[in-house]
C-alpha cells in the first residue's frame, strides 16, 4: 500500500499582504497622485462634485482618499453646508502654501513647452 503524505500549501499572497501595514509612498519614489485642485479651493469652498469635474480622469475613490490626506494635514476643512452636501474650504495653512504652488505650477507650464 503507498501511503501518500499530505500536502502542505504556502501561505496565500493575499493573506500576507491584507496582514501587512502599507505605508504610502513618499514623493521621492516618484509617487505622482492626482490632487484636488488648490486653486479652485482657493476661489471658494468647493463640493466633491465640483473637485471631481474640475480634476479630469480622477476616481470617486482616489479624490476620496486626496481629500482624507488633506484633511489629515490640516489643509482643508471639511464643512457641512445646511442643506445639502458638504463643502472644502482651505484653512490658513492651505492658503499660505498658494504662492509656493503657483510657483511651481509656473514651472512646470515652462517645461512642458521647451
């Protein structure tokens, strides 16, 4: 009689990888995100549907997230405006870094037509 020995299978990829902390990637590993618009949030409070028009080929669930890490660096708020949806208003901070991004908005506009 041939005994057969059990198999034992690895452990599954997305097991591992659903237990393990991600971290985001930082700037210098070449993270290029999406980000809401800051001069539209500068003209006014804006709404999700608004951010969403205003910022082509970006997913609910990518502003969604921008949003989130915007709010958790204390760049925005977010406001509910009675009635209706919510709005997001730039704080001091988020505006002190307006003149920064123009500069770099320049920048880049200059680069793309050399």
């Amino acid at each position: 009689m041939v005994r057969s020995t059990p198999r034992t299978r690895p452990p599954s990829t997305a097991a591992t990888t659903a237990a393990t902390p991600t971290t985001p990637p930082s700037p210098t590993e070449g993270d290029i995100r999406p980000v809401p618009h800051p001069f539209t949030l500068a003209i006014r409070p804006a709404r999700f549907g608004e951010l969403r028009t205003a910022i082509d080929r970006i997913s609910v669930k990518m502003l969604a997230g921008r949003l989130r890490e915007l709010l958790d660096a204390g760049l925005i708020t977010h406001d509910r405006l009675p009635p209706g949806p919510a709005a997001y208003p730039l704080t001091t901070d988020g505006r002190a870094l307006l003149p920064a991004l123009e500069r770099i908005r320049c920048w880049s506009r200059r680069r793309r037509t050399t």
